[in-house]
C-alpha cells in the first residue's frame, strides 16, 4: 500500500525552500485530531514506504480499539542519479 499521488503536472519537480525550524508561537502540544498523537520536534523528509510501515506497525498495537489518522503525504519526488555517473547529462530518475 504505497501512497502515491494521483496526478502530478511534471514527473521531477525543484526542490523547494527547506523549513528547518519549527515554530516556537504554534502550541506543540496542541492537537488537530482526536485525543492521543505524535509529533515531529525536527524536520526530515519520510517516503512513501516510511509512512506505510508506520501505519501498519501502529495499526497492529491499537488493531480495533482506536482509529488512526496520518496528516503527512509525500508531494516532492526525491531524485538521484547512480554512484559513479559523471556531472552533466540531465536530472537524475526518480527515487521516491
């Protein structure tokens, strides 16, 4: 169950400004939904597998005692191009 988007305009995208901080006027220990939650104290990036296995290893604990809801979904392709391949030649292909 990887989570993909459904249609996206260009295949590769640029990379965007890096939000390196969290904000210190938001409320962390606020929450959107329901009454018990994680949050993230540092930025990073997850992939599409990370945050199927999370929702499946957090799935077998709870199994029908409680719902669960995930707020993040991988937008940005992540590109790379293989080791030992010289500069130049284009963008590399799609990672995750």
């Amino acid at each position: 169950m990887l989570i993909i988007p459904r249609n996206s305009k260009f295949k590769k995208q640029q990379k965007r400004k890096a939000f390196n901080r969290i904000s210190k006027s938001t409320n962390l220990f606020e929450l959107n939904f329901g009454s018990v939650g994680l949050k993230a104290l540092e930025h990073g990036q997850l992939n599409s597998k990370q945050i199927s296995t999370l929702f499946q290893t957090i799935n077998k604990v709870i199994k029908k005692k409680g719902k669960l809801k995930i707020n993040v979904f991988p937008h940005l392709p992540v590109t790379s191009k293989p080791i030992e391949v010289r500069m130049g030649k284009g963008k590399g292909n799609v990672d995750f």
